[in-house]
C-alpha cells in the first residue's frame, strides 16, 4: 500500500509539472489587422449653395432721359442685346454733322493729292519745255475746267433753291399743327373737364366734387385759373404766327401742353381721393380726363416730330450746301491750276519760275500731310461720339435672362445706379465656405459630387473646383475661405439658391498599403503601430515607427513607410 501511495504522488507531481510546461509554452492570442493594399480616397465634405455664374447689375454713366424700354422682368436677352436707351438725339445729330465734316476733309485730301500731282506736272514741263501738242491740249483743259466750274455754280443754286424749299415746307405744316393742338388743348380744358369746375372763367374757380386730397384740391383750382390765361397765350400765338421763327412757336405750344398735362394729372388725383362721388360719374370723369390726357399727349408728340424734322432739314441742307460750295471751290482750284499750267507752257520757264514751281510742290505736299491730321482729328471726333452714344444704350453683356428692371420711358436716370439685372440662363455653379483646417487639401479641377436638398440623396451631380479665394472670411470666430465650383454638366433641375452637400474628392490613390487609422497611434510627433510578429514560435508585439501618407474618408489610412504587405498590427 505505501508503494502505491508513492506512485500516486509520483504520477500526480508528473501531471502538475506537464501542466505547468503546456500553459507556460501555450501562445498567447491576439486579434489582428493585417496590413493590405487597397484604394484609398480623400473627400472634403462641405455645404454650399447654387448660384448663378453670372449676374450682372446694369447702369448707366451719365444722367439722360429715358427714350425706349426694350425688356421686362423675366425677358430671355442675348449678348449686345439693347435693353434701354437713353434720348441720343442731340448725339446723333452731332455724329452725322462730324461725319459729312469727314468726307469734306477726305474730299480736301484728294485735292490736295491731285493738286501735288499737277504741280509735280509742272515742275516737269518746266524744264522741260512745253511742246505745241502740249499747249494745245492745256487750252483744252482750261475750257473745260470753266465750264465745270459753271456747272457747279449753277448745281449750288440748285441746292439752295431746294434746300429753301424743303425747309420751307416743313415750316407751312407748323401753323396746321399747332392749331390742332390748340384744338384739343381747348376741348381738354372746356369740355372734357369742364363739368369739374365752376366759375372756371372767374378768378376764383371751384371744384364741383369733394376730395381728400386737399393739396391736389388746391393745385387743381388754382391751376385752372393758370390754364386759361395759357390758353389765352396759346391763342394769342396761332393769331400772330409767321415765319420768321416757327420753331419758337413750337417750343412755346409744347410749354402750353405740358403745362395742361400736369394740371390735367392733377385733375386725376382729384377724382381718384373724391368723397361721396358715385362711381358711374367718377369713371366717367376719369374718362374724360384720359381722353383729354391722350390727346395732349399726341400733340406734343407731333410738335416734338416737327421740330425734330426741321432739325434734321436743317443739318442735310447745310450739308448738300456744303458739299455743293466744295465741288465749286474745287472746280475754282482746277480752273486755277489749268490757267497756270496753260501760262507757263506758252510762256517758257526761268530759273526763278522753276524755284517757285518746286516750292509750290513742297506746298502741296505739306497740304498732304495737314489734310491727313484733318483726317484723323476728324475720325477720332466720330469715335468719341460713337463711344457716348454707346453709353446711352444699356446692352446686356451675357446671354441670360432678366431678373430686374427699374427703367420707364420718360424718367430721369441718374449715374451708376443699377436699373436693370441679367442672370445666366442655364449656367450655374456652386459657392461654399471651407475651413482653414481643410483648404489645403482643396485645388482647383477637384472633382465634386453634389447633392441637392431638393432631390435627395439618390440624385448626384458631378462639378469641378474652378477657384479658390485666397483671403479669408471669419465666420464664427473660423477662419473660412470661398471656393467656386462648376457643374460639369448643365442641368434643367438645377435652379439658383439650392442648398447643396458636396463631397469635395481631395485625392484619389490606387493599390497602396493601407491600414485602419484607428490602429495608428503619436508619440513626440511621430506615428507608431504595434506589430505582431512570431519570434520563437511565440507571438511577440512591438512598437513600429511609420510614415503614413493620404487619410481616406473610408476610416483608412497610406502607410508609405515601415510595414510591408502582409503585417500584422493589432490595437494600440
């Protein structure tokens, strides 16, 4: 029995020692990552908004007058379309008297050639004498130069005849226009509105209706006074018309209508704040107030044509005159130069007569060079009107639609200031705000993926960086700075002021190493892992410094340094 009891406790220690030797060599376990490559992508995520590419606010340079009104709200323009123009006339009559001043000085230029081209001729018959032939054929020249000279003279006289003329009847309509519109000036005054007043041929004129506008009551009775002593005027006017200065008569009636239009405006006001007024007489007050006002209106419109007519006569006759009295004085010129050329022939020529003749050349040859300066003075002149009539007609500098327009035909437009507003049709991109701490990693042509509130998530637009502001913007107390990005393809869906999410696509890499950034770990500003190795057929965990590169928006990140594929690392 003790035996047995020995061998017990001997099997038993055994046991216990084998136990001991299988725990302490059992490896110990671990969970692992292995390191692998894969792709690997960088985003910048922010939020932005869908803005036109181009909107542009209009304006003016200088003050003028509105004279057309091409487009309203909403309107499709294209480029160097007109939207506004500004009253130009006075411009365009300045441009078409500097234009027939051009081809007078063109017309001196090539006098002024021919002439040089005469007295190189006679420098050179001078010396070398003049044959019979050649005076023959002089004489010749002379008479036929008189005889042009005749002619023009008698085509000036033409011209003046017809200019006196066409003047002069454009002046006989001006009496038939303004008692026609005396005509409607009076029946504005005492018959269509008539019925508003009483004793209105009395100093003391009165309404006949109520109004709440007593400042309008006010403008109106003593403004019905005023109108009759201007009809008297206008009256007294058309009696003594003639036609030593029909044009002042013009401009005189035009005062008169704008005069009765304001008080017929007035008038307006009145009826519109009546009290206790019916509205049948109040719409026919309103009526006839209108028709009166129609009227008025095409009167002065028809005075405005007539003045404008004479105007405009005036600058072609002075031109045809000017243009005639030129072919005359070249004639006079050519008759002179013929007569000379004639005298000199027959005449022979002296050493002094052929000095004179080469100083006559080097004349005409600095008449070349001063009708050139003529020239360019006048072109630039021509230019620079062209360029002011220019800034009197708004055009629209994008192919867009508008989104506002302050202008009306009439008003008064003061400088630089925005009337008219032009967004891009279709075009549109995309402005955000990103941090300072992610700008760096923003270029341009990044690729973006957008996502518009309105249609969801499933719905992606594909956009590019095409600008970085480089000053910043504090938001917040952030340091922020403006990035501009465009669709790569336009779409109908897209409309300004879309809120968008955009994943901003900062850097893209293939088939690198990569591992969790989780499993990453910095000491002293470096990077470490811990790496799981088997060393003795035991698992031993190190601590390996790497250099890691691009951080994935996927949770990964490149190791460009320190492990190779395969690698095992586990959690810090």
């Amino acid at each position: 029995m003790k035996i047995k009891k020995k061998y017990i406790f001997v099997i038993i220690g055994l046991v216990i020692i084998i136990l001991f030797v299988l725990l302490r060599n059992k490896e110990e376990s671990h969970n692992f990552v292995i390191v692998e490559k894969s792709d690997l992508t960088q985003e910048v995520n922010v939020t932005g908004r869908v803005e036109a590419a181009e909107n542009v606010d209009l304006a003016f340079e200088k003050t003028g007058k509105v004279a057309e009104v091409n487009v309203a709200i909403g309107d499709v323009v294209a480029i160097s379309q007109s939207m506004v123009i500004l009253d130009n006339a006075d411009l365009k009559a300045q441009l078409t008297q500097a234009e027939a001043n051009l081809e007078s000085v063109r017309a001196g230029l090539n006098q002024a050639r021919a002439m040089l081209e005469t007295e190189q001729a006679n420098l050179k018959e001078l010396k070398n004498g003049a044959k019979p032939e050649d005076i023959q054929l002089s004489e010749t020249k002379v008479a036929s130069a008189e005889k042009t000279l005749v002619n023009e003279k008698i085509n000036l006289e033409n011209v003046q005849n017809k200019a006196d003329v066409d003047l002069a009847n454009l002046y006989d309509d001006v009496e038939d226009i303004l008692n026609s519109a005396y005509f409607y000036a009076d029946d504005a005054v005492n018959k269509q509105v008539d019925d508003l007043f009483s004793n209105d041929n009395s100093e003391l004129p009165q309404l006949t209706i109520s109004t709440s506008d007593s400042q309008a009551k006010i403008d109106a009775e003593s403004g019905r006074l005023t109108i009759k002593n201007i009809l008297i005027s206008f009256k007294s006017d058309i009696d003594n018309f003639n036609l030593d200065n029909p044009e002042q008569f013009l401009i005189n009636g035009e005062d008169y209508l704008n005069s009765i239009r304001d008080f017929l405006n007035r008038l307006n006001d009145v009826v519109n704040n009546a009290v206790n007024l019916s509205q049948t007489v109040s719409n026919t007050y309103k009526s006839n107030i209108n028709t009166a006002r129609v009227n008025i209106n095409a009167s002065i419109s028809s005075i405005n044509t007539q003045r404008q007519a004479i105007t405009s006569q005036k600058n072609t006759n002075k031109n045809n005159i000017a243009a005639a009295q030129a072919q005359i004085n070249t004639a006079e010129n050519n008759l002179n130069l013929a007569k000379n050329e004639l005298a000199l022939k027959k005449s022979g020529a002296t050493d002094e007569q052929i000095k004179a003749q080469e100083a006559k050349v080097e004349q005409a040859e600095t008449n070349i060079v001063s009708q050139g300066a003529k020239i360019r003075q006048v072109e630039a002149e021509i230019k620079n009107i062209q360029v002011q009539i220019e800034k009197t007609i708004l055009k629209s500098p994008i192919n867009g639609t508008v989104t506002r327009q302050d202008a009306k035909v009439g008003e008064i437009i003061s400088p630089n200031v925005s009337i008219v507003s032009v967004i891009s049709q279709n075009d549109f991109g995309l402005k955000a705000n990103v941090p300072e701490a992610d700008i760096a990693k923003i270029k341009e042509d990044n690729l973006v993926k957008v996502v518009l509130d309105a249609y969801g998530n499933e719905v992606v637009f594909a956009a590019k960086i095409t600008s970085i502001d480089p000053a910043e913007k504090i938001i917040e107390g952030v340091a922020t700075y403006k990035i501009t990005a465009s669709f790569i393809d336009q779409d109908e869906r897209i409309k300004s002021g879309m809120t968008a999410d955009m994943d901003i696509i900062t850097a893209e890499k293939k088939n690198v190493l990569t591992i969790p950034s989780r499993m990453v770990f910095k000491k002293d500003n470096k990077y470490f892992v811990k790496l799981l190795e088997i060393q003795e057929k035991k698992e031993v965990v190190e601590e390996r410094e790497i250099e890691v590169g691009t951080k994935g928006t996927e949770g990964k990140i490149e190791v460009i340094g320190g492990l190779e594929e395969g690698d095992k690392i586990i959690m810090p």
